[in-house]
C-alpha cells in the first residue's frame, strides 16, 4: 500500500479524523505556552551507542554487531527550551519550514503534529511540547493505558553461529538468555527461521526446536514466557512442523513465520487453535507491513498484534492507529529494534492507548544518551515521568 492510501486509511477513521493542516484557535487556546516559543534554530546530531554484547544473525540479516549509531534532531525555542528524538540525515531537508514558527502552530497535544510537518520532526517535536508544558509525553495523550507495561528481550539471536562461540553452540544462547534474565525481563524473543538461509532446511527446524527446547527447560522454573520470530523465513509447513515440534512449550506469541497472507494466516490460526496454541499470539506487520490486509486479518481473529515500526510510521501516526486499534480491539505491539529510544516512546504510547501486550526491548548503553528513569522490574518497564521523553543527550 503505498504511505498516502495509508495514512489516509488510518486517520480517516479515528474519532479526531484527518490530521489538520492547521490548529484552531480553540485548539491552541488550550496550551498558550506552546505559543510563546518560537522555533530558533535545529540541530541534526549523530549518537554512538552500543548493544551489551554482539549481536548475531536472525533468519534473514547476516551479523548485526556491536557498536551502532544514529542520528537525532534537536530543536531549539528563542525561549532556551530544547526537544530531541530519533530522526535521520534528510530531516535537514524539513526544517527550514517550521524556523521561526511558534510550537503552538506545529503541534498540539493528542492530536500531534501538522500534516505539513515532516515526520522526522515528529518524536523531537513531542519532546519539546512535553519540556516546554513540563509533562512526559504520555499524559499529554489519551492517558488510558497503564504506566508499567510488559516488555521482553528482544536480542536473542542465532548466537550459535557467531565466530566466538563455535565451541559453546546453544550454550552461548543460553548465556544471553541468563543475561537478558538478570537484567529484568521474563520474556525472551528467540529467532528461530535457521530452515531459511543459514542451515540446510531439515537441519534448521531441527536445532529452532532444539534451541527453544533447551531455553524452556533452563527457565521453565522461573515464569519465563518465550516469543519466537522466524523473520518471514518459514513456510505454514515450516511453522506447523516447529509448533509440533517443541509439543506443549507454551509461547506467547508466533512472529512473522511468513509474509502476511489472508489464506495461510488463516490456515495457521485454525491450525494453533486446534493443536494447543489456541493462546499463543500471531504478531505480523512488521517487515513491509500491508497494512489494510492486517487490518483484515485482526478483524478476522487471524492475526492478534500489529507490528509496524515506531519510527517507520511515526508517532502521530501512532498516535491515530491506536486510537482507532483500541475502537476495534486490535493489540499493537510497535517494531522497536534497533535503540532503546524506540522502546522508551513507546512506553510512553502504550501508557497512553493501551491494548499493548508486551513492549519490545532493545537493551542499550551509551556515553553519549541518557536513557531516561524507564526502571525494568521482574519483566515490566515503567515509563518515565519527566517532561518530554524524559532522556538526555549527553554530549
Ligand atoms: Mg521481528
């Protein structure tokens, strides 16, 4: 589908309606303050973080490494107040059009920011309104979610095959889980898919079981709960064979087993439903999500969480979807690998809207970011109450 068919699909039938091109002046009578503050200059920023230990392969994507980067924007009021969020290079492009506007005129709360905002400006845009009315995000949305919300690790990886561990095999997996485990999550996302590209097909399926089989007896006394993500790299056979094949390991949810499909999702629903994964979740929409067909398929009790990327839709984006995905009870559960910037705004979303069963994870550390105050206690993340986003840049 292509973005403007979508975003159309998916603002048109929310109760605010279509994203404005202006704010009215009984918007805006709401939040003066916004309109105090005048856009003076913006910055385009690159960030070094890093993830706790190298990260492997998944099914499809070869070695994803160690050391990252990525790029923000930090936006600067003539009032001295400044708001940052993950962005990219071409933001450079956008900003020249809000420079010396008032914030007032470019977002409101709920409701978000303008159509005629780029949406690079989007997440740093909400930063500064919450900096400059001294609110996290959160509460200047819908506020009908709640504060602490599930998340799980999502870094375990095919760690077997990394060229450090050729002697420790599903033992290094192992070791991540007991990491991930120590750290604060009780969920484990395991990417499974080794039938795809990196085994031979027979051989593959054989050690997703194995590899599963061994992470559920290592923590099955300590309420772990598994996800697993085959990355697109599994067929319906593929996946009934794997669901056979780990028996009555319950899992909490089945990602991505192959790109979204009306029939074969179908066909895997009625397949879990009858075969002991009646309460096991189907996730998709997150690989180059078809957006109507998934909204189908979650009408049609097939598919039960949508994907799509915090980023790659944006958060006024979101913001519209989840309004409309909680008029119609469908779970969302937004894509955030990659930074642990996406796992925090989307606290922030899902203390807003709800309807989020477990949040992504993606354990970061950095000298040049503070996170924020988001405390991961037996398996729940609470976000954070500072204004904005809540996390700092530090260099
Ligand atoms: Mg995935």
């Amino acid at each position: 589908m292509q973005r403007r068919q979508f975003i159309k699909s998916t603002t048109g039938l929310t109760a605010g309606g279509l994203i404005p091109g202006i704010f009215s002046e009984a918007t805006k009578a709401q939040y003066p303050e916004l309109d105090k503050h005048k856009i003076s200059h913006t910055e385009v920023v690159e960030l070094n973080y890093h993830w706790p230990r190298f990260v492997g392969k998944n099914g499809r994507i070869d070695f994803h490494g160690q050391d990252k980067k990525l790029i923000v924007l930090k936006i600067h009021t003539d009032q001295g107040a400044m708001g940052w969020g993950l962005s990219q290079k071409e933001a450079e492009n956008h900003t020249q059009f809000v420079s010396g506007k008032a914030v007032g005129d470019l977002i409101q709360p709920g409701t978000g920011i303008l159509a005629s905002v780029d949406k690079s400006l989007d997440f740093a845009l909400h930063d500064l309104m919450g900096i400059i009315l001294d609110k996290p995000v959160y509460q200047l949305l819908d506020n009908k979610g709640t504060k602490a919300n599930t998340t799980y690790s999502g870094m375990i990886y095919l760690d077997e095959l990394n060229p450090e561990n050729k002697t420790k095999g599903i033992d290094a997996i192992l070791e991540n889980c007991a990491w991930d485990y120590d750290y604060g999550y009780r969920q484990l996302k395991v990417k499974i898919g080794r039938s795809g590209r990196w085994y031979p097909h027979e051989a593959g399926l054989a050690k997703d079981i194995e590899v599963v089989k061994a992470i559920y007896d290592a923590f099955r006394d300590r309420q772990v709960e598994i996800l697993v993500d085959s990355n697109d790299m599994y067929s319906l056979d593929d996946t009934k064979a794997f669901l056979k094949g780990i028996g009555d390991i319950p899992l909490f949810w089945v990602e991505e087993p192959f790109t979204e499909d009306a029939r074969l999702g179908r066909e895997l629903r009625q397949w879990m439903n009858q075969n002991g994964f009646e309460r096991t979740y189907y996730a998709d929409g997150e690989a180059r999500p078809q957006f109507e067909l998934c909204m189908e398929m979650a009408s049609d009790k097939v598919l039960d969480v949508y994907l799509e990327d915090i980023y790659g839709l944006g958060f006024t984006n979101w913001m519209k979807l989840g309004t409309r995905l909680r008029s119609e009870n469908i779970l969302a559960s937004p894509h955030a690998w990659g930074n642990m910037l996406k796992t925090h705004y989307i606290c922030h979303y899902a203390a807003a809207y709800g309807g989020v069963p477990t949040i992504e994870g993606v354990t970061c550390l950095s000298d040049d970011i503070d996170f924020g105050t988001y405390p991961l206690v037996d398996g729940k993340k609470t976000v954070s109450d500072a204004p904005g986003f809540g996390m700092s840049i530090l260099k």
